[in-house]
C-alpha cells in the first residue's frame, strides 16, 4: 500500500496520483520516487483507469525536482548512480501507459520537476507559476531531464533555459511548447476535472493504439514511421469501438464503447 509521499485515487475513470511532500517542496527523494513509479504501474494496469492527473499538494511547488541532499549524501559513486535508476524507470514508463497523462501544474516546476511534467502527454499550468530548470546556479546540470526538454522546445531555447538558468512564466511554457493551456487560478481545478474527464471518455482500446504509436513513430524515418503507422490503423479497423463510434456519429448519439 502506498504511503503518504505519493496519493493515489481513482474517481470516475481518472487515477489521480499526487506529489505529497509539500513542506519539502514536493522534492523527489528515492521513496517518492519509488512511489510514483509504483502509483504510475497502478494505473497503468487497472483496466478501469482510463486517464491519469499528476498534481502536486500545496499550492506553491508542483516539484521541485530532485533532492540536493542525495548529491552530497555519503554514499560510493555507484550507488548514486544506480540512485537515478528511477527517473529513468519513470522517463520510459510515461510513453508506455496505454492510456493519457495530464499534469496539473498547481505550483512551480523547476529542474527535475520539468521533467515529470513533461512526461505527461498534456499541461495545464496554473496562472501565476515558473517553468525553470535551475540545476546550473548551484552547480549542477539537468542531465536527467535534457532529453526531453530537447524533444519539446527549439534548441536554442532549451540551451538558454539550461545555460542560464532563468526562470519562464506559465505563459513562456506554453510558448515554447512546455505546457498546452496557462488557465486562471479559479478556474484550475474545474479545468483538470474537464480535461481529465473527456480524455476518460474516449475509447480505451483506440487510445491505447493511438497512444502508443503517438511515441513509437517519433523516432522512426518517414518511410518506417508510414508503414508502422498504416498497420496500427489497420489494427484499429478491427476494433468494435471503431464501429461504435462511426455509428454513433451518424445516429448523433454518444457512443457505448466496448474496449474491444
């Protein structure tokens, strides 16, 4: 059972899983980080979770990224490098879900942070926060995040966020293409609960294909990427969802998905 570093609900087909160490800034020590990989396999694997929120308690700090005590902790050199085992369990599980992330970025998201939010198909930033990926100002450098950050913003952006160190505005994010939408404070958390809902309202069996060839084709050629992309529809032509929701449309009613 998961303890209180990292929460972990289910209401009307949404997993909602929450950063719980707000005093810390939502830091990412190892037993967070256990625990979320842990929370993120959950969803993953219950058929009735259809869609995944990841938030941040408090109201200041999404995440803060990872814990600076770990870095200088007395420990050998392998074991701080087997340390960042996790960041990468979780980098390569987010594609993997079978189903869609939204972060709900409720605070500042800084350094490691950044990438856990962008690790989430879509986000939301909450009016008001930062985007920053500060690690430099005290000596370190985004190592565990850059591969990401480069694979959403243009080059030189990315190298003047990591070079310098400054900090972007919500609206910045969504400009460089960190986060989808900057929505006001009062409106936050009717818009997750929308989002979240209409993405668990689509066909789980479609969105399991559709996600899944969303992140394998990123990387193929052109000419491999059509060939992958024509067999998935192929597959998705066999689905009774796929009918379902072609005869809904022509009796204008809402479809009855199957998830087969």
């Amino acid at each position: 059972m998961l303890d209180e570093l990292v929460l972990y609900a289910v209401d009307s087909g949404v997993a909602t899983v929450t950063l719980n160490d707000p005093e810390k800034r939502n830091m990412l020590s190892g037993p967070m980080l256990s625990e979320l990989v842990a929370a993120m396999r959950r969803a993953r694997d219950d058929d009735a979770v259809r869609a995944v929120v990841l938030t941040g308690a408090g109201d200041r700090v999404f995440c803060a990224g990872a814990d600076l005590g770990g870095f200088a902790a007395e420990a050998s050199l392998l074991e701080k490098h087997r340390g960042s085992d996790l960041f990468l369990e979780f980098f390569r599980l987010m594609p993997r879900l079978g189903k869609p992330s939204l972060c709900a970025a409720n605070g500042h998201v800084l350094a490691g942070g950044l990438g856990l939010a962008i690790s989430c198909d879509l986000v939301l930033a909450r009016e008001g926060i930062g985007f920053g990926t500060p690690e430099i100002n005290v000596g370190a450098f985004p190592y565990m995040v850059m591969s990401l950050i480069y694979r959403n913003v243009p080059r030189k952006r990315v190298n003047e966020m990591i070079l310098l160190g400054e900090r972007l505005s919500a609206a910045e994010a969504v400009e460089l293409g960190l986060a989808n939408r900057v929505v006001a404070a009062d409106e936050f958390d009717a818009t997750v609960a929308d989002w979240s809902a209409r993405l668990a309202s689509k066909s789980p069996v479609l969105m399991r294909l559709g996600h899944d060839a969303m992140y394998r084709q990123a990387d193929m050629d052109v000419d491999e990427a059509l060939e992958f992309l024509r067999s998935q529809l192929t597959l998705s032509l066999s689905t009774e969802d796929l009918a379902e929701g072609v005869r809904a449309f022509f009796e204008k009613r809402e479809p009855r998905w199957s998830g087969r």
